[in-house]
C-alpha cells in the first residue's frame, strides 16, 4: 500500500465503515468541522483522542500515525489449530490492545480533571489570602471581599469546566465497554474532587463574611482579629455540619448512583434525639437566666432549684442513657451506635460552656448602693472553649471514619 497522510488514511478507514464526518463527531465528543480538518491534514487530533479513533476504526495507533496499514507476517497453523480458535486468540489480543487503550484514555481524563480542580483550590486559597491581605492590611476590607468574589468566580468556572470535561468521557461510546472497576473510579473521582473544589470556594467566602459584615463605626476600620476567631470556629463549625449533610447526596447527583439503602435506622433516630435533647438543654441556659429575679435569695433559690438538678439530669442522664438503649436495642451493628453515641455524649462539655457563657446581673451606682437595674453579659472566653471543643471531637470522628471507610473499601475491592 502506497503511503498516505495520516488525514487521507482517517478518511479511507471511515468510508471504509460507511461513517459520515458527524457520526465520527458524535462519537469522539467533537465537532464535524474538527473531522473535516482533520481529514484535509489542516490539523491533528488530540493525542488523548488517538486511542478512541484507533479502536473505532479498528486499527492500532502506530497505523493511525503512520498513515498505512502494517503488513502482518502470515499466521502459521499449528497442527491442531483450525480456524475457530485462531479467530478467538486474534479476537483476544484485539481485546486485550482495546483495554490497554482505554484504561490509558481514562487515565489521561483523571489526571487532567484532578489537575483543573487542584487549580480551582488554589484560587479558591489565594482569594483567601488576599481578603485578609487587604483588610488588615489596608482596612479595606469590601475591596479584598470583590477581589476574594472574582477568583472564588473563576474557582468555580474551572471546576465546572473540568466536570463538563470529564463528564464528556462518560458520555462517550466507548466509555461504555469500561468495566465496573472503572465507572466506580472514575464516578468516585468525579464526585470528590469536584465536591471538594465547589465547597473550598463555599467555604472561602463564607470565612470571609464576618469582616464585611461586622464594623464598627470608626473610619478605616476592621473587625479585630480575636473577635474574628470567634466567628470563625462558629462558621468552621458550621461548613463541617453543612458538608456532613450535603456530601451524600452531591455525590448521588453527580454520579447518578442510588441512596445507600442500608443506613443504620437506630443509629439516625439516636442521633436525632441525642442531638435534640443537647439543643433543648442549651436553650434552657440561655433562657432562664433572663427570668432572674433581682432579689439575691431569690435568684440563688432559682439557680439552685431550675438550673442545679435540671442540667446534670438531662445531659448525664438522658444523652449517655439513650447510649445505652440503643446499644441494647441494636443486634447487628452496635459499634457504629457506639461511635456516633459517644460522640455525642463528648459534645456534653460543649453545651455546658456555651450555656454558661450568658449572665445576668444587678448595676450598683457610684457609691457602691445596690439598685435594681438588670443587666447581662457574655463570658466569650467560655464560648471560645465550648466550639473549639466541638470543632476538635467532631474532625476527630470524621477523621476515624474516613479512615474506616477507606479501609472497608480496599477490602471490598
């Protein structure tokens, strides 16, 4: 065979298998204008494509490259070998080059992809940076919260981007006869990555919100850094409460998998209760002490018949009691009651400083003479303690339970 262009032999072996320039397009994810070019030698595909086209045209890359068919050395039969089983070991090792390039065109994809969401943290961060940058610096801070915006902006148009990319692999044709292994690894890189880059850009402004909206009414001001610490461990708080619950079912969303069906019931309906119980007794905390009377004696009889046996029966007594039960009621999976069970009950700690954070109390004039004016104040030292504690019990199970999950499925695998 006379040696062609690698354009005219793309356009003999599509003719060849009676395919127009638009289905070609179809099927590599292209547009029939690129087939065009590239047919007419005004271009060349993407190397990540040569793989795809090989095998839709049922040529290896080196003739794909090389614009010609390779002479194959006549097959030699073997006394005991017919037709039949040579067919079958040539159909094996056709199989065998196909796998071979599909495994290296997902690998292509899955770096690329990874590649583009790292860059999207990175923006995400350097918005970050120059948010406090600019408002500590040169207290301005609606100035470096538009700058932080634009490159969250940009974060999240990459990360779309790099999903839309991806998604294209998922797409096409050829990505049908992948085996399970790798629809389940490119699935799980599509979901985390992606979940991860879209909630860094969250999370980025969210952190950011307290400087512009907190000020003062001084000029050329800005929140002070250890009343921001405060706001942050309560919005860090509440990003890791946030992404406990929307992770799931982002993850079901973008790859399009079932909910996991066999969530444990006792262990949803321990949580939610336990749970319950520690916000209904730190509300009671924060709330009764506005009922104060202004009397001494009464206030010592209130504090001791109200708060005294209330608060040690219903945390020390309700929360790790419904440990207990649901431990008993479970038959199968009691130790994943126990984990959830006794992180709740180490969030005791947390409710109490918090709760005992607010005070009320009664003014005195000048002259040392008590007068009946109620006021009220906050310990922020305490609160500071109460959500630094849950923010470090809560990433400490999170981080065992990743753990545990990431074992459980190199297991399964």
């Amino acid at each position: 065979m006379t040696r062609n262009s690698m354009g005219q032999f793309m356009a003999a072996l599509r003719k060849a298998n009676g395919m127009t320039q638009q289905e070609v397009a179809n099927r590599l994810s292209v547009s029939n204008k690129a087939v065009s070019r590239w047919e007419r030698d005004e271009c060349a595909p993407d190397i990540t494509l040569i793989p795809a086209i090989a095998e839709m045209y049922g040529v290896t890359c080196d003739e794909l490259l090389r614009g010609e068919r390779i002479s194959q050395s006549p097959v030699v039969q073997t006394p005991g070998e017919d037709g039949t089983e040579r067919e079958a070991a040539e159909k094996g090792r056709t199989d065998k080059r196909a796998e071979r390039q599909r495994k290296a065109l997902i690998g292509r994809a899955l770096s690329g992809f990874k590649i583009k969401i790292l860059i999207s943290i990175a923006l995400s961060a350097v918005g970050l940076i120059f948010m406090f940058g600019i408002s500590y610096g040169f207290y301005r801070p609606v100035i470096g919260f538009a700058v932080l915006l634009l490159l969250e902006a940009a974060a999240v148009v990459l990360a779309v981007i790099a999903v839309n990319k991806l998604k294209e692999l998922t797409d096409n044709e050829l990505f049908e006869d992948a085996d399970e292994k790798d629809v389940k690894r490119v699935g799980d890189c599509l979901g985390t990555h992606s979940f991860a880059g879209f909630y860094t850009a969250l999370s980025a402004v969210a952190v950011s919100l307290p400087l512009v909206l907190i000020r003062s009414d001084y000029i050329e001001s800005v929140l002070a850094f250890r009343s921001y610490l405060l706001c942050f461990v309560g919005i860090a708080l509440a990003l890791i409460l946030l992404c406990q619950l929307v992770r799931g079912p982002y993850l079901r969303w973008i790859t399009g998998r079932e909910r996991d069906k066999t969530m444990n019931r006792n262990c949803v309906i321990m949580n939610a209760i336990q749970l319950g119980v520690l916000a209904l007794a730190l509300a009671f905390m924060l709330i009764v002490p506005r009922f104060n009377e202004y009397d001494p004696v009464m206030d010592r009889i209130q504090n001791t018949f109200a708060l005294g046996p209330m608060v040690p029966l219903m945390f020390f007594t309700i929360v790790p009691g419904l440990l207990i039960l649901f431990l008993v009621l479970e038959k199968k999976e009691k130790q994943k009651v126990l984990f959830h069970g006794l992180r709740n009950v180490l969030l005791l700690p947390t409710v109490l400083m918090i709760g005992s954070a607010y005070g009320v109390g009664i003014g005195y004039d000048e002259r040392g003479s008590m007068f009946y004016e109620k006021y009220d104040y906050w310990n922020t030292g305490l609160i500071y303690k109460g959500l630094g504690w849950a923010l470090l019990i809560i990433v400490a199970f999170l981080v065992v339970e990743c753990i545990e999950q990431r074992k459980r499925e190199q297991k399964n695998t």
